[in-house]
C-alpha cells in the first residue's frame, strides 16, 4: 500500500463515478489506484488517517503517505495527469477556504446534481486490479 497513490472515492454517487472514469482515461500508467468509501480498504484507510468515515462528503487522496482532501486533492489528482491537466495548479493561487467552499457546495449537492446508484460501480475485468476492495 505505502507506494500505491489511492483515491477513495463515493461509489454510489454517479459525478464520482464520471470522476474516477476520467481519471482512468488519463492515467497511462496506471499510477492511481481506486476504492469506493462503502468498502472495508477504504474504511481501513480513513481509519489509519483520521478521517471521519461517517461525515465524509469528500474525495481523499492518498500520496506518498499523505492524505489530501477536497480541493487540494483534486489538484494534486490533476498534476499527475496526461495532456494538460496539470494547468489546473494554476487555482492554487485561489485562498484553500473559497476553493474548499466551492467544492463543498458540489459535494453536499452532488445527489441532486449528478444522481445516485443503488450499489457502488463494478469495475470491469481489465479494471479489476487498478481497484481495492
């Protein structure tokens, strides 16, 4: 696990999902390893950095034994990216409190936005490894 760059993410929520698809498609090599927050890997994880299961409304990044959370997980998340994606640093000049303010506003939201699954996303089989479960 120590060099696994991990993201937890919400499974049943449709936007994280799209997310995580996103990700996948411009990760070349496979650098990011994912798992949903209904599962026991993710449960163990946010235990071991102290982050609060029961109230979590937020993507969580795992890097190099660090936790990133909200916005500055989406923007470490970028910076590993193919193609241009990295150019997104650039909304780290905006104050952490307003960029965490936005994303809080999405992430509280995201059902009504984005819809909800009844069950968390089953990846398919070539897929399979790139998750922890």
């Amino acid at each position: 696990m120590k060099d696994k760059t991990i993201i937890i993410f919400d499974g049943v929520c449709n936007f994280c999902n799209s997310s995580v698809n996103f990700i996948i498609k411009r990760d070349p090599t496979s650098k990011f390893f994912f798992t949903p927050i209904q599962s026991n890997k993710a449960q163990a994880l946010m235990k071991k950095y102290q982050q609060d299961s029961n109230n979590c409304n937020t993507l969580i990044l795992i890097k190099n034994e660090k936790c990133f959370l909200r916005s500055e997980a989406v923007l470490e998340i970028v910076k590993d990216l193919s193609g241009y994606w990295y150019l997104f640093g650039v909304f780290q000049i905006i104050p952490l409190s307003i960029r965490n303010y936005c994303y809080n506003f999405v992430s509280k939201n995201r059902y009504r936005f984005f819809g909800k699954k009844d069950s968390c996303m089953i990846p398919t089989t070539e897929l399979q490894k790139r998750f922890l479960l």
